[in-house]
C-alpha cells in the first residue's frame, strides 16, 4: 500500500509567517497574546498553547490587563489599531502582506467614492476576521455577498467595485464576475468605468485548487486535513470530494477509523493552507500503524 502525502499541501507563506512571529516572541518573552485563533487550524493553536500562547477576545487586549498582543494573519480592521493605541497595548502584527495590500486596495477605492456614486461589493463569508477586517478599510459600507444569488440585493445602476475575500474560490469568484457584467448589460450601461473588477483572491490558494486536483487523480482514498474552522480547508476538502474519490475531513488522529483503509492501495493525506506539515506527517506515520494493524 502507498500513503503519500500531498508535496503541495502545508502552511501558506501567511500563516507560516504568523506561527514563526509567534515562536520568535515565545522564544524572547515566554508568554503571548493573541487576538483570536492565531490560524484556523486547532492542533497548531495548542501545540503554540503548550509553549506559552494563550487567545483573547479583542474587548480583552484593550482591557489594559494584557502588555502586548499579536494580531493574526487574517488582518484587523483600523478600530482595533486605534482601540489597543489608545490601551497603550503594544501590538505585534502578523497580518499577512496579500491581506494588508487588500486592505489599502479597498480604503482607496472608498476614499474615491466616497463622495462620489459607487458601491464596493464584496464577495466573502460574513463575520470571517478578513472580511471584517476588509469592511473595517470602508467604514462597514461594503455589501458582502456570500453566493451568486446575493446578486439579487444589488442595484446595478450604481457604479460597482467588485473584490474577493482572498480565500474564496477563484472560479465561483470569476463566475460573479460574469453574471455582474451580464446584469449590467441587461441595463444597456456601456461605460467601462462601471464595472471595477479586483482579482483578489489570493494566487496561493488559487493555485492550491489546482495541485490537489492533480494530487487526488489515481487515489483510492483522500484524508483531508483541516481545522473545524478553516474556511479554505472546507473549500479544498470540496474540490477532493467532487472528483469522486472517497474523501473523508479529518482535524485530529484519534478520528482515524482503520476499516476506511480495508482494500486501499493508494492513499493520499492533504491539508488545508493553515495545516501544519508536522500534522499530515503524524496522520501519515498513525495510518501506517493502522494498516499494519489489519
Ligand atoms: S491564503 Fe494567501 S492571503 Fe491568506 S494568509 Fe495565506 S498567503 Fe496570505
């Protein structure tokens, strides 16, 4: 039997960036706060929990009760900067680069069209920390929509400004795109200023779509390893159930079942981009066991 883990699956470039910022304050302070899950990926969260980090709600870092903080890679909106200025909380930032670069993407288009007519759409999950954080750069006056039907609530009359949670799928992203300019031409408006077209979602995940698809062909069987939390992992774990192979969304070793290996020859272990490798590499070594164990 062949168990191969996924080469492309792991940390992305932002979440790597979180987790070794808050190794580096572990290592000089021994104690660290963070504003929310630090990733969405709960076996990380408590292996960084073991050596000293510990997670509070935003009301707590502003309490005065807490020295300093880490904001985490999904990013924040400014109140949270200005709140912990004004605690005189000291504040690590572990934002990643993609999210602040979409940050001041969306704060420039509003300062356009702030007193001009136009409206910033926003195609992501709400209450997730990027996109308040995003809707924290246009003082909450973006419309957030989660499916193609949301485009019913849109008035297309009104110049648009379409951007992408950078997470979210890039081809349902790009099919909005279409049925955006399909309802613009059903108004007859041909000026192309309307229509404001952001590719934001990010390359890496995007990319991450395609090197599963390839990783799941030939498999008999796919453990996708996720946090519970992990709007990306729930996104990939699709893509692995849509190719028919029997997929099954695993976030902690004592869920194996040894009777999913029963007549397996190729198995497959992924993850999600907030999935550390030390996690897929441990799944691998416990479905070794249980196979021997048949
Ligand atoms: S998925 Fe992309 S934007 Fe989000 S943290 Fe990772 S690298 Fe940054």
């Amino acid at each position: 039997m062949k168990i191969e883990i996924d080469p492309g699956a792991g940390p992305c470039f932002g979440v790597e960036r979180a987790i070794e910022k808050a190794e580096t304050i572990l290592k000089e302070k021994s104690v660290l706060y963070t504003v929310g899950d630090l990733i969405h990926n709960e076996a990380e969260v408590e292996r960084l929990e073991k050596i000293g980090m510990k997670t509070i709600a935003m009301d707590q870092a502003i309490s005065g009760e807490y020295p300093n903080v880490l904001f985490r890679a999904h990013g924040e909106p400014p109140s949270s900067y200005q709140n912990t200025k004004d605690a005189r909380v000291e504040v690590e930032d572990a934002t990643c680069p993609i999210v602040i670069n979409l940050q001041k993407k969306i704060a420039k288009t509003y300062s356009t069209i702030k007193n001009d007519k136009g409206q910033i759409i926003l195609f992501g999950k709400k209450n997730h920390p990027e996109v308040i954080s995003l809707l924290g750069h246009c003082e909450n006056t973006a419309m957030v929509i989660e499916k193609l039907e949301d485009l019913n609530s849109i008035d297309f009359s009104i110049p648009i400004y379409l951007y992408s949670q950078t997470t979210k799928y890039r081809s349902e992203y790009f099919l909005i795109k279409k049925e955006v300019e399909h309802r613009i031409s059903e108004l007859n408006i041909k000026d192309s200023s309307h229509f404001n077209f952001h590719d934001s979602s990010c390359k890496i995940v995007a990319r991450r779509d395609e090197q599963l698809q390839d990783f799941v062909e030939g498999k008999d069987l796919i453990l996708f390893v996720s946090g519970t939390k992990s709007s990306n992992g729930k996104q990939l774990f699709q893509i692995c159930k849509n190719t028919g192979v029997e997929s099954y969304f695993i976030s902690r070793i004592e869920e194996l079942k040894k009777e999913w290996f029963l007549s397996k020859d190729n198995i497959g272990i992924s993850g999600a981009t907030s999935t550390p490798k030390w996690l897929l590499e441990q799944m691998s070594s416990r479905v070794k066991e249980l196979v021997e164990a048949l």
